[in-house]
C-alpha cells in the first residue's frame, strides 16, 4: 500500500509499506479515508524530536475493512474515528479515564505501527479504540469534522475541561493553532461567557471569532498579560488555556490566570511551571495528552447535530502523493492544519 514514510528532518514522501494483515484476534484493518498532518508531527520533521524512519501519522477516520475474532463494538463497514493513540478501554487507567495510560495502548505512526497517513492501518486493540460513526451519507464536511476529533478537538477540549471552564466563564486561550483554535471552540461549547484569543494572524483571528472568540489580543509577553488583565479588570481570566508549551506561552497563561484558578495545559511542555508563583496565588495546573477516546463520543453527538464544526481548522489539502506539500505548509505557517485525501467513502 501507499503511505507517507518519515525518513528524516524535512523528507516525509510517499512509499510503500506492507499492506496489514490482522495479526491479533483484537486487531482491526481500517481503509482510511481522510488523514491530516499533527503539530507535532512537525517536531520531527523539524527535528526537534526524534522519530525512527518509517510510518508516521496518527489522526484518520477510514471504514473498517476487516475484524480479528475477537473484535466487538466495531464491525466490517462501519466508518470510524481513530484517536491518536490505541487504547484497551478496559485496564484501571482506561476505566479511569485515562486511556493516554493504558497498560496496553500504544501510538499510530511509530515508524514500525501503521501510520494515519497511509491506506490502510492494522489498528490494535480495535473495539476499545475505534469510534463508530452512527448514520450514513455525511457531507464532506462534517467528515472534515470528524477527523478533528482524533486529535486536535478532542485535545483542545481536554484543555478546557482541565481548567474547569464553565457556564458565564471568562477564558483566555494561549495559542492560535489548530490546538488553540479547537480550545476556543471547547470553551464557548462548554459555556464561557466571555472568550480571548491571542493570535496576531488575521486568518485565525477570524476563525477564533467564529468559533466562539469576543476578544482577539495580538500582544505577546509581558504586553499581551498587560492587556488581558485590563480587559478583565485587573482580576485574570477564570480559566487560561495553554495551548503551545514554550515557555513564554506557559508564563502568560499563569500571570493571567486570576488567583484560585486552574490552568488547563495541552502544550507539550517546553518550559517551567512557575511553581512558587502560582502557589501564593493559589493557581493549579491541570492537563497533559488529551484523553480522545473518552471524549470523542460527547463531540462526535455533536458534530453530527451539526452544533460543533471543528473541521474548519483544515484550510489545506493534499493526497498521499503530495504528503510532503501537506507538511511544508504547516512548517512554512501557510496553513493551520493540512488534511490529507486518502479515498473516497
Ligand atoms: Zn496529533
Ligand atoms: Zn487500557
């Protein structure tokens, strides 16, 4: 089968993988349909993370294609969503939970596994992770939605349901990614009252405002701080939403965060925790990898009411020909988040 191969920085190609075969009776071979390219799948092709040379990819909706003998929940033909990662939904963490944990689950994409961006992906542990999509005939649209949910809704949601935010809320979301994007969108489903984004592009200033944003602030540091406080009065926001993980961003959302408050992080950490600070003003912290499978059920009711249009992040396309165009325009900042045609429904 065609897949997008990772082979090092800056050289991500189409190739050739074995086509998958079920080699546990709990696997499930999936057809994808439609993949997208992940933040931090630039990490690697950046190279500021490692990643072994092979498959990568790992946010897909496809049709299940094939079961093991020991797959119930899902069943050939279904269209399903994959979360990012593969999950039992049956050990102590996943009934916590916390399926990012599970003593079982493991990641799409490794270079070894099936990747996302690829036709067809041997999925482990199937019927815990895979989701089923109820219904038949989505437009192209709410597909494009449905692949949001894999990763970057589900993630932005996790940042807001780690900070707590709540009906009449006042949020601040740290981040105009996808991630910062979807979190805006979270936020204003969870009933915040009042949402900031900071962003300084005029694109995804308009896509914040649609999805839920009543203030943009394009200031960065200690200046976008300054004016955050201001626009709440001096007080903070009720909850502060990190969605980047450097430590500039990190810093932001603890000084605008109001005293008693709870920062939600999803940024992967690439700063400090400003630990004594925080704790003479009582502010916490709650977050880390977003756990998908929990959520993606309460999102996808959603989506498929059409209350919630997360697909809009996608403001690229490619197929798996051109995976490397997919990734050049996330790096080059051309596009939010690229999205990958693989096949036809
Ligand atoms: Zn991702
Ligand atoms: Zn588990």
């Amino acid at each position: 089968m065609k897949a997008a191969i990772f082979r090092g920085p800056r050289d991500v190609e189409v190739g050739t993988r074995p086509d998958p075969v079920i080699q546990a009776p709990t696997d499930a071979i999936v057809r994808v349909a439609l993949a997208c390219v992940c933040g931090s799948d630039l990490w690697y092709y950046r190279g500021e993370s490692p990643h072994a040379v092979g498959s990568i990819g790992h946010e897909f909706i496809g049709v299940v294609e094939e079961t093991g003998s020991q797959v119930d929940g899902v069943a050939v033909g279904d269209l399903v969503v994959a979360p990012f990662i593969y999950s039992c939904m049956s050990c102590p963490h996943c009934l916590n939970g916390s399926t990012i944990s599970c003593v079982q689950g493991g990641n799409f994409g490794n270079g070894t596994i099936d990747g996302g961006q690829g036709e067809a992906v041997r999925v482990p542990l199937a019927g815990g992770t895979l989701v089923p999509v109820p219904g038949s005939g989505h437009s192209d649209d709410m597909l494009r939605s449905l692949l949001a949910l894999s990763d970057v809704m589900s993630t932005g949601h996790h940042a807001a349901v780690s900070a707590g935010v709540g009906k009449g809320d006042t949020v601040a979301v740290v981040g105009d990614g996808a991630v910062g994007l979807s979190a805006v969108l979270a936020a204003h489903r969870l009933g915040a009252e009042r949402i900031i984004a900071l962003s300084r592009q005029p694109r995804r200033q308009e896509l914040a405002r649609e999805f839920g944003a009543t203030d943009v602030v394009e200031a960065r540091g200690d200046a976008a701080t300054a004016t955050v406080l201001a626009l709440t009065g001096g007080v903070g926001v009720d909850a502060a939403l990190e969605c980047v993980g450097t430590a500039q961003s990190i810093e932001t959302a603890f000084s605008i965060a109001r005293p008693g408050s709870t920062v939600g992080i999803v940024g992967v950490p690439h700063g400090e925790v400003p630990f004594a600070r925080t704790f003479f003003r009582n502010v916490g912290w709650r977050g880390g990898p977003a756990p998908a499978r929990i959520y993606i059920p309460d999102l996808m009711a959603d989506v498929l009411a059409g209350t919630i249009n997360p697909g809009r992040v996608f403001d690229h396309e490619t197929d798996l020909d051109h995976i490397g165009e997919a990734y050049a325009a996330m790096d080059e900042r051309r596009s939010v988040k690229s999205l990958v045609r693989v096949s036809s429904l």
